[in-house]
C-alpha cells in the first residue's frame, strides 16, 4: 500500500513538472519582450535627460549645427580680439615714434625700454609702485607732471623726457643712461659705471638685446603697418 502511494506521489509531480516546462516555453518569449521593454525604457529615459540638459540635443543634425555655430562665434571673438591688439600695436608704435622723435631719441630704444619695463601693457604697476608703459614712479610722475600715468601717451612723454635727461647728464652713453633709469642717477655716479647688481646688469643688457632686434626690424619694415 505504502508504494503504491510513492508511486502515485511521484507520478502527480512528474505531471506537474511537465506543466511548469510548457508555462516556461509559454512565457519565455514574454520575458524576452519584458527585457526589450526595460531596455527601451532605459533609452527614453536617456532622451528624456538630454531634453532637460539643454547642453545637449537630440538631433546628431542640430547637434553639429550648433556647434558650427560656437566655432564660428569663437572664431569672430578670436579675429576681433587680434584686430583689437593689431590696431593697439599700431596706434602704440605711432605714439612711440611721434614722441621719440620729437626729443630725438631712437624710437627703437624707446620700444625696447618699454618691452622690458611693462611688455607693453599700459595698466602695468610694479611692486615698487612704479606705473604705465615705462614704468614711471610716483616722484618722477609728479615731477614730469603726469595727470593719467595709464595712458599710453602721457606715459611716454613723460618716460621719453626723463631718459633724454639722463642721456644728456651721462654724454649720450645709452649704457650708463639705462643703468640711471633702472638703478636711479645716485648709484651710477657713486659706481662710476653700471651698478653691480645683478638685476640691473641684466636689465640693460635685456634693453640692448630689444634695442638691436626693434632697430633692426624698423629698418627693414617697410612704410606699412608696423607690430609692436
């Protein structure tokens, strides 16, 4: 009696195994549209986030044409601001020439002083408080008579009279006359020479190297446009 129970025990569940087979052949398929569906799902909320980042765009299409445009915006900023410093090279290299040949002084060394002084930069200050292209300080600006030590050309014209004073007081000896403006009129005479101090050594030199190269490239500029 005892097996005869086992056996039907094990026949029932040996059916009811072969019914799960057929559900899960039945189903399989659905899983599959199930995990194509989570997949699309995941897809939208991909779209979806691109559609509330507004860096990005849906359209591969809208997408290059914008960044065509940003290329292009980018592209007119750079050729505007290298127009800009063209035109304030030139407008600066006038002024340099204007005013250096007035006193009679090379216009190249005027450049070369300005190169090594403030690279040119208007607003440049030093440590030491001196001011502008050539970097006058506050007792020769006020001396000179500066009102805007800023602008280009009240800064050289004051910087430009004041290096042509030193050229006169040490015989037109660009030399020691570079050495005053850096190291002040004191220490060359005590020195009788270029101070030895090794910043206003290397200053001069540094002048006499801009000096050659800005003479150089006047002289072989032609009447157009000049690049400071």
């Amino acid at each position: 009696m005892e097996d005869k129970n086992i056996k039907e025990f094990i026949k029932i569940w040996g059916r009811f195994a072969i019914i799960i087979l057929l559900l899960f052949k039945v189903m399989y398929p659905f899983e599959l549209c199930y995990r194509y569906n989570k997949k699309d799902i995941i897809e939208v909320q991909k779209i979806v986030q691109k559609i509330k980042d507004p860096s990005t765009a849906l359209n591969p299409k809208l997408d290059s044409i914008n960044s065509i445009n940003i290329n292009v915006n980018v592209n007119n900023k750079n050729a505007v601001a290298i127009a800009k410093r063209k035109r304030q090279k030139r407008c600066l290299h006038e002024i340099i020439v204007k005013i250096a040949s007035r006193y009679n002084v090379d216009p190249a060394l005027i450049k070369a002083i300005i190169r090594v002084e403030s690279s040119f930069n208007p607003k440049a200050v030093s440590y030491k408080g001196a001011k502008g292209l050539m970097q006058l300080m506050p007792v020769t600006l006020k001396a000179m008579g500066v009102r805007d030590p800023f602008d280009p050309e009240f800064n050289i014209e004051a910087g430009v009279r004041y290096f042509k004073k030193l050229l006169i007081m040490f015989d037109n000896n660009v030399e020691l006359a570079l050495a005053a403006y850096n190291a002040g009129v004191t220490r060359v005479r005590i020195y009788k020479g270029i101070p030895p101090f090794r910043r206003t050594r290397r200053y001069v030199k540094k002048v006499l190297y801009y000096y050659r190269y800005y003479k150089r490239e006047m002289l072989e500029a032609s009447s157009g446009d000049h690049d400071v």
